[in-house]
C-alpha cells in the first residue's frame, strides 16, 4: 500500500529576496520527494531569473483551485500580480504586498483543505508592514486563522528552543508572561517535542531576570513564578528542569543535555539558536491547528539573485513540514 505525500504548500517570500532561489534548490536537491510541493509565487519571477533551476511541473493559476481540486503532482501555483516585474535585490513595497500575497494564498488553500502544511519562504517584515500589520508569520497566520495561543519553537535537532513569547517589545514583556503563559508553553514544547521526537522530551526552561534573579535580589519573578511552573509541570508527568540562568543553559556542552529549552523571549532563545544552528535551523509554528514551518533566516537582499544562497535550512523545513503532515493523518 502506497502511503499519499502530504500535500504542502511553499511560499517563495519576497521575490526580490533569497526566497526563490532556495525554494528551487531545496527541492531540486531532494533524491525522493518527501510531499507533494506546490511552491506558490509569481511564475514570471521564477522563470525569469530563476528558469534553470525549475522543475518541469505543471503551473496552475491559483484563480482556478477551488475546493474540490486533487492534486496529486508537483506544481506551481501562480499568483497573478498587477505590477512591473521585481528584479532580485531590490526589495521594495510592492514586492512586500507580493509576498503577503503568497502568505494568503497558502493560509487559503489550507482552509480549503487542499494543502496539508505550509513552508513559508522569508519576507521582509518592514515592507509588508507598509500594507497590513505585520509582525511576523506566526502572529499573522494565527490571527488569519482565529486561532491565538501560537508559540515559536526552533528546531534544528541538536538545538532546540520554544519561545514563551514570539516578537514583543522588551518593555511589554512583565505584561506578558504568566504562571498560566509559561504552563501552557510547557504543555505544547512538551506535546509539540513528543510527536517530533517519538518520545517524552527532556525539556530546561530559562530564567526571565538575570542569573534566575539571584535568589530574590535582582527579582522574585523566577523564584516566584518559573518555579512554581516547574513543579506543577513536574506533578503532571513532564520531564522539566529549571529555571536555569539563561547565560549558562545555552552552552553547548549543557543544551546538549536536553531536547529543548524554553526561554522567555525573543533574543534570549533566538541569538544562542541562531550562532550555533543557523544553516540547519528551521522554524516551526506550534500551539496551531495549521502546520507550518519556515527557514529561520531573512531575505538577505544583498545576495539576492547571485546564486549563492545556502539553502540547506529551506530543505530542512520541508522534510520537518511534511513529517508533520503525515503524523496528523
């Protein structure tokens, strides 16, 4: 019996970026094909600067999918756009609302069901803002699909880290994080951990103050509240240590001792991430009904269209998205 590939749907980002070039390598670079791709952009870009990098696969315009299509093979789903063509390197707003054009087709195909996962390729944050609010992926496919309690876990293999909090001000952050914050993120690293890993995570959580507040002296936050989520965590059969200071957990020799660290913000979990995993990391949307993961870097403009884009973090997001896809079947 022939097991179906889940069908995922792959956002090229903004086309003036990075996005489509790794797209094509990724799944150029595939021996078997781990789902059925349907890489969603501006066909004209790719075939322009991109063409000897494409697949012979069928181009669909995303006009004409509606509920009751079945596709079974490759293809691209062309988005029509009524502006000049953008040219690699050279991010602009139009190529901002392009990108967020692919975004909500993705997020609208998957509410039809016709796609079982999302990759998103990056976009330039700043420019999409000029049209929507926009913070980031996580927070506009949650909003897009009413849906409110997203986490961010990056996910390398060796190095993994949940954010409690995704892109938030520091300064709002004491608003934020709660007791029933914090447990929450616990219960979906140690559920999202579980069904990647194919068993009970061993899960740190970090401290917010520094050095975990020492003992009361810089704050009681950590001694009050972290702690107490450890416990109850603990009385409910998660595997959870902590809090530990979060200048020592991300050392390497110590992170390899556990399967994920949650930390308390962005740039607490995100730069260790990023210096250590960065060309293997992949980020993942988790606490959602949708799956959906994404390279874990930007649109690096400057290096747009020059065939030198590593691709190795797009290629591990789509193996991480489709393995996702098949355990919810």
């Amino acid at each position: 019996m022939q097991i179906r590939k889940p069908r995922v749907a792959i956002t090229i980002g903004d086309p003036a970026g990075i996005g489509p070039e790794v797209t094509l390598k990724a799944l150029r670079d595939f021996e078997t094909l781990p789902c059925t791709p349907l890489v969603i952009g501006r066909v004209d870009v790719l075939q322009k600067y991109y063409h000897n990098l494409m697949p012979l696969w069928d181009i669909v315009d995303f006009e004409k999918i509606n509920s009751g299509a079945d596709i079974h093979k490759p293809a691209f789903v062309n988005i029509h756009i009524d502006a000049p063509l953008p040219q690699p390197s050279c991010g602009s707003e139009l190529t901002g609302k392009e990108s967020l054009a692919y975004i909500d087709a993705a997020i609208h195909l998957w509410k039809l069901k016709i796609i079982d996962a999302i990759v998103t390729g990056p976009v330039n944050k700043s420019l999409v803002e000029k049209w929507v609010p926009f913070i980031g992926h996580t927070e506009y496919i949650a909003d897009h699909i009413h849906e409110h309690a997203p986490r961010m876990l990056m996910y390398s293999g060796k190095f993994n880290v949940m954010l409690v909090t995704t892109h938030v001000p520091v300064f709002k952050l004491k608003d934020i994080i709660t007791y029933d914050v914090l447990l929450h993120t616990v219960q979906i690293c140690e559920r999202s951990m579980a069904i990647i890993m194919k068993k009970h995570p061993r899960i740190a959580i970090c401290g917010l103050d520094p050095h975990c507040g020492d003992e009361g002296a810089i704050g009681s936050f950590d001694k009050d509240v972290t702690t107490k989520v450890v416990r109850d965590a603990q009385s409910k059969g998660i595997i959870i240590e902590g809090p530990f200071s979060a200048d020592t957990i991300f050392i390497p020799q110590r992170w390899e001792q556990y399967d994920c660290v949650i930390a308390h913000y962005h740039d607490q979990g995100l730069i260790p991430f990023k210096m250590l995993a960065f060309d293997e990391g992949v980020n993942v949307t988790v606490g959602l009904s949708i799956i959906r993961t994404s390279v874990d870097h930007g649109t690096a403009f400057d290096i747009a269209g020059k065939d030198c884009a590593g691709y190795s973090s797009m290629k591990k997001a789509i193996e991480l998205a489709s393995y996702l896809a098949l355990k919810e079947e």
